[in-house]
C-alpha cells in the first residue's frame, strides 16, 4: 500500500512554510509523496485574490525541485467550492490502494469540529497536525502530530509585504517571486 500526504490550501501565493511542513510531514511519517491540492474556492474563507490558473502556476513552480512533491488539480478542476470528503471520496476511488494523510496547520485542527461530515472523513484519513504560531493541537479527534520548525509565515502576510511594496525575497521560492513579479499578482 502507498502512504500519501495531502496538503490542501488556497496557496495565495504558496511560501516557504508550505514546503517545510510538507517536507517534514513527508519525513517523519516515511510517506511515498505529498499531493498538493489547490482549492478553487474554499468553503472556509474569502475567495482567493489571485486566479486559480495563477496559483496552480505558482505552485507548480514551488514543488518543481522536490521529486516527492505531486500536483494533484482535483479541486482547482472542480470549479466550485470543494469539501474535503468530496475530494477523498473521489481520491479513494481513484486510488484504492493508497492510505492517505491529511496534512493540516494547528488552526484547522481547532476547526475540526466544524468541517462538513468530519465523523466521515476521520474513517477515511488520518489527520496530521502540525503546530502553527498561536495555536494548540488540543482536539478531541483523534490526530498525529507531527513537530515541525514554527515559520510565522502566512500568504495573508505576504501579500501585505506586497502591496506595500516590500520583498518577499526567501519567503517564497524564487520561481514563485518572479511569476508574482511578472504577472503583477497582489499589487
């Protein structure tokens, strides 16, 4: 059986904190690949600002040096708000001799109680959770955590350094600086 990751995200724009925790998920847990899975629109907040086609683009750029890295368009194809047991029902089906695991950041494990059929989607993945600056991993579901090094990084924050004007230089992979850069993304 193949042991997958799944990260799943807006990424507008992707950083540096996406790939580390990947990475370190991707270590720790001795899995064959982490499947980054960008949202079209996500049921939990704002509509991203940058396109779908952009941050498939951008994301693309990020993962393209890290051979364990997959770009899964599941979500971004569906053209809709996507929910996760939606996306795993189908990645089930599709993929029936892969146990996967569901990657996500400290906020969203204070947030399980409220995603769509949660009871469902814990028979179906394994949660990792990973600590995140200003939040616990205190939950009553059940969840591996995983320790990774604490980036106090948020596409939210960059996006400000960019529409002030300031570098983002380090925070996101060079690729992804200069398609912000060219294509104008976040000004």
């Amino acid at each position: 059986m193949k042991h997958v990751g799944i990260l799943g995200g807006t990424f507008d724009p992707p950083h540096i904190g996406h790939l580390i925790v990947a990475e370190e998920v991707r270590i720790a847990m001795d899995l064959a690949e982490i499947w980054f899975i960008p949202t079209y629109k996500p049921p939990h907040k704002q509509q991203a600002l940058s396109g779908i086609q952009d941050r498939v683009i951008m994301l693309e750029k990020a993962i393209a040096d890290n051979r364990y890295f997959k770009l899964n368009r599941v979500e971004a194809n569906r053209r809709e708000k996507s929910y996760t047991i939606d996306t795993m029902v189908h990645l089930k089906a599709m993929y029936p001799n892969t146990k996967f695991y569901f990657i996500i950041g400290a906020d969203m494990v204070d947030y399980l109680p409220n995603w769509y059929k949660i009871n469902e989607l814990m028979e179906m993945v394994t949660f990792v959770g990973v600590k995140r600056p200003g939040y616990t991993l205190k939950t009553t579901f059940p969840i591996v955590e995983v320790d990774v090094p604490e980036i106090d990084v948020s596409s939210t924050m960059l996006r400000r350094r960019l529409e002030n004007g300031w570098s983002i230089k380090y925070w996101v992979p060079e690729k992804v600086e200069k398609y912000i850069k060219e294509k104008r993304l976040y000004e």
